[in-house]
C-alpha cells in the first residue's frame, strides 16, 4: 500500500503547522492586551468545534453554527462534508448521504439529540431504497447547534454504524437569550435551468426569567430547481454479441466481416457497445417546509423535561423524458468502428450503425416519458428528561418517530421508433444519429402502431388487442419506517482509584419497514405519433459541455400535462393488477440493549472502556412465487424471525502528552444492521433449472473490530492540526452470491406453489464476506494575519476486500480547502472539496459502475449592516462539474450530468 498525499494539500497541512509556530505567541499576546476577547461568527463557529473535539472522550469531529440559525451551507450534507474522512454524492447536484471513513452511507447512522430519527427517501436512488441512511437535505440548517461525528464509539452509544455515527443537537429554549429572534429570506437562481425560486426560515425563543419554562418554534421553507439533462447508457453489449446475426456484408473499422482475421474478430469480439445509448431530461421542483419545536420545563433546580417536535414535508415530483438507441440486435448492423483494448481492457465500439425497419412490425429505439408525484414526510417526537438527584445524573428520552416516502402515483408512458440511427460511445464523447433529426416528432410511434397488438384476456374473460402504452402504479416504490423508542442513562461520579465515572444504561426500539407498488398496465389500439401530443422540444443548451453530439439532439418530450392526458385520451384499457408482491416486504424489528461505562483518569491518562449487549429480533414478511402444475405463478406470503445476540466492547484512550498536546487511541467492536429488502426481499424458484433469486432473512448485521489513533496540537486559540490513523476490520460482510447450502448441495426450501421440499441454488445476500479499510486523515485550522485563516484536510482511504472493485462509496483521496477571511462587518470563506472515484454499485449484467472524480468549488461573502441585520451571497458548484459515471473502463459511460452553478442571496434577522 502507497500513501500519497497530493501536493497542493500537503503545502495547506504544511503552511498550518508553521503558522502554528508563530500563531501561538501572538495570540497569547494579543490576550495580554486584552481583558476580553469576544470571537463571533466564522471564528466563533471553529473555536467551539475544537473546544467540543479536544475535551471529547473518544475521536470525533464537530461542526457547529456560526450563530442562531447560520451554519456554512443550506444543505447540512454539504457542511459535514469539509470534515475530514466525509464525502457526498453529488448525483442531483446537493448532497444527500454520507460516507465516513470510507464506509458506505447505509453503515452509518444519524440521530437527533441522542435518539433515532426514522428514514425514507424520494425514490433518486432507486437501487437503494432499503437502507438505514438518512438524506440529510431534509433537515433544516436552522435547528442544529452541533453536529458531533463520533468516528470512535463509547460503549454508551447507540450502536449501529460502522464508519460512524453523526449526532445532531438541537436548539433549546432554556440555552437561548429569551426573545431570540432568527428570520432569514433569500432567492436561489440555478444558472443551467435560469430559473430561481425563493427559501427562507424563523425561529423564536423564549424562557421566563427564572429559566424554568420555556419555547422555541421554527418554520423553514426551501425551494429549488433542478433540470438535470444528461447522457446514459443502460446497457453495454460485446462486439460478439453483434456479429453472432450480423449479415457478411457489415464492416468493422472498413473490413467486411466475412474478410476479417481471427484476431480483428477476437478483439472486436471483446470490445463493448453502449447499445441503449440515451439522452435525458430530468426536471424536478424541490419544494421543502418543516416545522420544529421545543418546550422544557424546570420543575426543580436539579430536573428538566424538554419536549420536541419535528415535522418535514416534502415535495419532490419530476419529469423525466429518456429517447434511447436499440442496438443490441446485429441483424440491422451494417458498419461498426472500434478501438481495440489495451492493457487487459476489452476495448470500445466507438460508432455502430443499425438499419431501419421499413416493412413490418419492431422497433429500433424507444422514448420514455414519465411523470412522478413525489412526497416525502417525517414526523418525529420526543420527551427528553435531565434529572440530577444528589450525585447521580439520570437522563433519557422516549418518542416517536415516523417517515414515507415515493412515487404515488407515477405515470408511465413510452414510444417506439423505427428508423435507422449510428450512434457510439467513447469516454465522455457520445454521437446519437438518427435517420431523422429527433426533433421529427412523427418518427416516434405509438407501441401499437410500431410493434402491432397482442390479445388481452380481461378479468370477465373477454378479449381485447391491443398493446401496452405505459402504466399509472401507485404508491410505487413506497416506503413507510417507523419507530416507538425508548433509553434510560445513569451516570454518577466516582472515587475509586483511576474509576471516576460509572455510566449504565439501556435503550429500547420497536420498528417497522415496508414497502409497496401497486402495479398498473395501460394498453391502446389506436395509431398516433408524439407529433399529435403537443410535445415540447428539450432545450439544447442544457447539454452544452457533455460530449453530446449527433442529430439526437434537442429532441420532443412530454410535461406533466401532456403525459396524463395521452394516458386519459389513448388508454383504451386499464388494468389494475393490484399488490405487486415481487416488490413487496415488511421488516417487524425490536432491539433492546444494555451497557456499562467506566471513565478513568490516572496523571495524563484519561479515557473510558465498557462494552454494550444488544439482543434483535427481526421478523421478515415477504412473497415466494414459483409455478405450480399448470404453470400458474403462485404467490405466497412468508414470515421469517430471527434473533441476534451481540456483545460490543468499547475503550478509548487519551494521553495529554502536553499542555496542548492529545494522544487518543481507541478499539471497539461495532454492528451495523442490513438493508431491509436483504432481510425480506421476494424469493422466486425455478424447479426446471433448481435456481432462485431472493432475499435472506437469516442475514446477521455486519460487524467490525474497529481501531483509531489521532495526534491532537492545539497550538493557538481557534486553532489546531490533527491527524488520525483508522483500521475497519470488517466480517460478516453482505454481498450477493449463490448459495448452495453449507454442503454444496443446494438450500433446502418449500415451494409453496407445488408443496414440495428440494434444493435450490439461491442468489441472495449472504454473510460471510470480509472487508478492511485502512486510511488516515490530516487536518488543520490556522488563524493568520489581517483577519485571514484556513481550515483544510486530507484523507486517505484503501479497502482490502474480496471483490476487485473496492467497497462502495470509498473514495481513494479527499481533500478539503477553505480558506476564509473575517474583519469588523465583513466575512468571506470559499471552499473547495475532491473526491477521487468510487465503485458506485453493480449495475446491468452485473456490470461494475463507478463514479469518476469529482470536484466541488463554493464561496459566500457576508456583510453585518448591524449587530442585528446581516446580507450573505452565496455560490456553490462554480467549476459547473460534470457527474460521471462509467462502466468498469473510463471509455465506456453510463451516466454524464451536469446540475449546474447554483448562486443565493439572502438576508437575516438576528435579535
């Protein structure tokens, strides 16, 4: 294993480190000639982030507001990614999860104020509905004081998350200045859609004058535009799948086929071909409001009770249009180019060309419209108590909390063309031309007209012939997670010997996961073309920067209005076909746990070590289908429990080697639980092939010995250098095999549709997989002359892992460069962030996607017109970056996107 740090963050570590050196005398100076110092805004943010990290009692990093209501960004994703060792996807522009140490989003967990915060999504990642991951664009900036990541656990912490666990700390009322005033206003203008929309947020606070009532009440509203115009391919086919029905007279790089060597043919026969080459448009409104809230009560100087709220709404509907080459039959190739591979590559079909059907019924291309009505909802609420009789100290909290989210419903609508086309894919250079330009709308074809009619037996048993147009599912991909929790802590100091501190305590979770499509098939037997729809052309403009060339584009899409109406007017025949049970589970979870904590302190050593049991028990529902006698698909739904028992140990070590100096060290055994569909995905047998494709609900959590080692120098006031060693030594890892049973023989299973017990060989997620990451971060503040300063980081991660391509999501090197400036009313800080690729996931054929490099460069400017009112502006993806996505090879795409720059401004009210 190399470490390489580059060059330019090297130079940025480097420059804190001197600065250190004389940053520390003049600031002590400065203290001198000073009675008080009062340190606010950007400063005041940092220094509480570093007095937060160096009095922890294991290895963490804080981000914190700057003042009531003021983090750095609008989006708390994007604040916690200038952490080291934290990184986010940018695939619709703002992030959304984290990945922590290299570990992928679904390993890591959030909670607020100590307790669980339920989760489900819009449906943007469709492969990964399932997971425990939060998307952190839903919480509002406006709330949070803290976010401390706890990249070490204490035995007293949930357990759950193998990179770490980020816990995000509320406002309270009895904290605040009683009349606390926070509004904030502003416009938001997306420079790729030149549209804007506006955002804004309020908090109020108030406590009596004896501190022992108070409330606090937020609201924030947030809208923003995305039209995300891209490039993709869903599906790469070989050179040798073409020539299998290509006709002799087809050239490959200008050679009849008939004429080539058996070495062109075996390295034409490697290289792959984008053959459903498409160009899309995605349009969506991202429309945000929430609400939260606080009470607390002081019924006596040593008991609090503070009660919270959380309400989120969230509108996400979109439009999406998708035109696409089918070039996957080489009956229709005439000419193909390619570039033979190098180094152990397969090598790329650069251009493919494909004759049109003139005679008969088929189809050589295919245009998508769909419409999605998306919500998101999370309600969460909570009692929290702080009771301190005598020398004890009892906390604890108990409440509720519940989210939904996807498509309800989602309108589905496609075409068919049948003209000739050349299209090919080179890296990020694609070339798309059709026999006629693709703003010809009347070459795109209604599926009736193109491919002809088929005989529909209606549920009456009469007939119909038609063909399938699209389909209206509901509650498509619909998520509902819940959770009834409750935890009880003690703590009371000590002294006996190096023990100064006993913790103990334990936690309990009732919860529940599911989801549901109700499916949908609309069919027509009438002829029209997209010409007859009252299509909008797809602005070109919006492609600019991506490769994109070729008469595929501007091409004709459908809106919202148009794609309901067709549906209306042409859906001749509507099937309802009711609960889709391939798509269908239910996870029943409930999770108790227990622990003890020692905290000690011997001379300079201090830390603490406990361990912590945690007992689960799932119960998985979900459908098993298989074909009975006459051949009939049957399915049946199945209940599966299970239970886990685990004992987590947990020691932290911390050495104060100086008067600024800390060493910590830190082992730790560590759970994270696996994706619900994993548990209760739908199992499907074949007894003619003895094969299946499921779930597994005997699935074990991933677990994980965990080992971290930091050096700490807080050299000066506000400023720091850190860097930190970690180890995840993963088992139990989850991934999809086939699984023939501990014998080899095959799993012995029921097929509840003929009631026979055989063997099977099963591809599901199974344990038994092994992973290790390895890596350290360095990272650092500075406080420089003239009202200047710089934070910056750099983390390098490798994983060991069975499978060549990595672990999700880990990105090799990421580094973080802000430098800022804050003097009297004015503040400015730009920000830059790079993430190297990342394997992204297995797509089509088990096809390895991953993510190319990716940079992100923002800035903001603020001026305070007085203690009360202040102006910011803002900027954020200002290298306009291009998403992209690739299959195994650099040369071969499957997704190129750009979001666009995104620039705000905004005024706040602060009293």
């Amino acid at each position: 294993m190399t470490f390489k740090v580059p060059l330019l963050n090297s130079v940025a570590i480097a420059a804190i480190a001197i600065t250190g050196l004389y940053a520390a005398p003049a600031l002590a100076q400065a203290s001198d000639d000073q009675s008080e110092i009062v340190v606010t805004g950007i400063r005041k943010s940092i220094a509480d982030s570093i007095e937060t990290k160096r009095k922890a009692n294991s290895i963490v990093d804080v981000l914190s507001a700057e003042d009531v209501g003021k983090l750095p960004d609008t989006n708390v994703a994007e604040s916690l990614s200038r952490l080291p060792g934290i990184t986010v996807d940018h695939q619709f522009g703002e992030g959304e999860q984290l990945s922590i140490a290299g570990v992928e989003p679904a390993l890591n967990r959030l909670t607020i104020d100590g307790h669980s915060i339920a989760s489900a999504d819009w449906g943007g990642n469709p492969s990964d509905r399932s997971s425990r991951t939060f998307n952190y664009s839903l919480l509002s900036p406006s709330i949070i004081s803290q976010a401390v990541v706890y990249k070490t656990p204490e035995a007293r912490l949930q357990e759950g998350a193998i990179g770490a666990s980020v816990d995000v700390v509320t406002r309270k009322p009895l904290d605040l200045k009683p009349n606390t005033i926070a509004l904030t206003g502003g416009y938001e203008y997306n420079g790729r859609v030149e549209k804007g929309s506006v955002r804004g947020s309020g908090l109020y606070s108030w406590h009596n004058d004896a501190g022992t009532f108070g409330i606090l009440l937020g609201a924030n509203y947030d809208k923003q535009q995305l039209a995300r115009a891209g490039v993709a391919t869903y599906w790469y086919r070989t050179g040798a799948d073409l020539l299998g029905n290509a006709p002799a007279t087809a050239t490959v790089n200008g050679t009849a086929i008939s004429a080539l060597s058996a070495a062109d043919k075996a390295a034409f026969g490697t290289a792959r071909y984008a053959s459903m080459l498409a160009r899309e448009y995605f349009r969506q409104q991202r429309e945000r409001i929430g609400f939260n809230g606080a009470v607390q009560v002081k019924p006596a100087d040593n008991l609090t009770f503070t009660g919270t709220a959380m309400v989120i709404r969230g509108n996400y509907d979109n439009v999406s249009n998708s035109i696409y080459t089918f070039g996957y039959d080489g009956s229709g190739l005439t000419s193909a180019t390619f570039t033979p591979g190098k180094d152990g590559n397969p090598g790329i079909v650069t251009s493919a060309s494909f004759a049109g059907i003139t005679n008969g019924k088929g189809a050589t291309g295919e245009l998508d419209a769909n419409y999605r009505r998306t919500r998101v909802k999370n309600d969460t609420y909570s009692v929290l108590m702080d009771w301190k009789p005598g020398g004890w100290d009892v906390t604890g909290n108990a409440g509720y909390t519940k989210a939904s989210g996807g498509k309800n419903p989602e309108y589905l609508l496609d075409f068919r063309t049948q003209q000739g086309f050349t299209a090919g894919a080179n890296g990020q250079s694609t070339n798309v031309n059709w026999q006629s330009p693709a703003n010809d709308a009347s070459k795109w074809l209604s599926n009736y007209t193109a491919l002809g009619g088929e005989t529909i037996t209606r549920p009456d048993g009469t007939t119909f012939v038609g063909r399938q147009i699209g389909g209206v599912p509901t509650q498509s991909g619909f998520t509902v997670d819940k959770e009834w929790f409750g935890e009880l802590n003690v703590k009371r100091d000590v002294n006996w010997g190096p023990i100064t501190t006993i913790l103990f305590g334990g936690r309990y979770a009732d919860h529940t996961n599911s989801n549901t499509t109700y499916s949908n098939a609309v069919y027509t037997n009438q002829n029209y073309t997209l010409a007859d729809l009252n299509p909008t052309l797809r602005d070109p403009s919006l492609y600019d920067g991506l490769g994109a060339s070729g008469n595929g584009l501007p091409f004709y899409g459908l809106d919202q209005a148009s794609i309901i109406s067709t549906l209306n007017k042409y859906g001749t025949y509507t099937v309802d076909r009711g609960l889709s049970q391939s798509d269908y589970w239910l996870v029943k979870e409930r999770i108790g746990a227990g622990y003890v904590q020692a905290n000690f302190e011997v001379g300079k050593f201090r830390g603490n070590i406990g361990g912590r049991f945690v007992h689960t028990e799932d119960q998985s529902n979900y459908y098993v289908s298989g074909q009975n006698a006459a051949k009939q698909t049957v399915y049946t739904l199945t209940r599966s429990n299970t239970d886990d028992n685990r004992f987590l140990p947990a020691a932290n070590l911390i050495y104060q080697a100086g008067e600024n100096v800390v060493l910590r060290g830190s082992v730790a055994k560590v759970i994270a639980r696996v994706r619900y569909s994993d548990l209760a995905g739908s199992l499907s047998l074949d007894d003619s092939t003895s094969t299946g494709t499921g779930g597994n609900p005997d699935l074990k959590p991933y677990a994980a010995t965990n080992f971290g080692f930091s050096t700490e120098w807080y050299f000066a006031p506000g400023s720091y250098i850190s860097g930190e060693l970690f180890y995840r030594d993963i088992s139990n890892y989850v991934g999809n095999e086939v699984d023939d049973g501990p014998d080899g023989q095959g799993v012995l299973i029921t097929n509840t549709a003929t009631g026979q017990t055989r063997r099977y060989s099963i591809t599901r997620p199974v344990n038994g997989g092994k992973a290790s990451v390895t890596g350290f971060s360095i990272s650092g503040n500075a406080n420089l002359i003239w009202g200047f300063g710089i934070q910056a980081n750099y983390t390098f991660a490798d994983a060991d892992t069975q499978s060549k391509n990595g672990l999700p999501y880990l990105s090799r090197d990421t580094i973080t460069l802000s430098p800022y400036f804050e003097k009297g009313p004015f503040q400015a800080r730009v920000s830059y962030n790079r993430r190297s690729k990342y394997f992204y996931r297995f797509g089509r054929q088990q096809s390895s996607d991953y993510t190319a490099a990716y940079r992100e460069l923002d800035a903001q400017i603020s001026y305070n017109l007085n203690k009360a009112i202040s102006l910011t502006a803002s900027a954020s993806n200002l290298l306009d970056e291009t998403y992209y996505q690739y299959s195994s090879t650099p040369d071969a795409p499957t997704s190129i996107y750009k979001n666009g720059r995104v620039f705000s401004l905004s005024a706040t009210l602060r009293m």
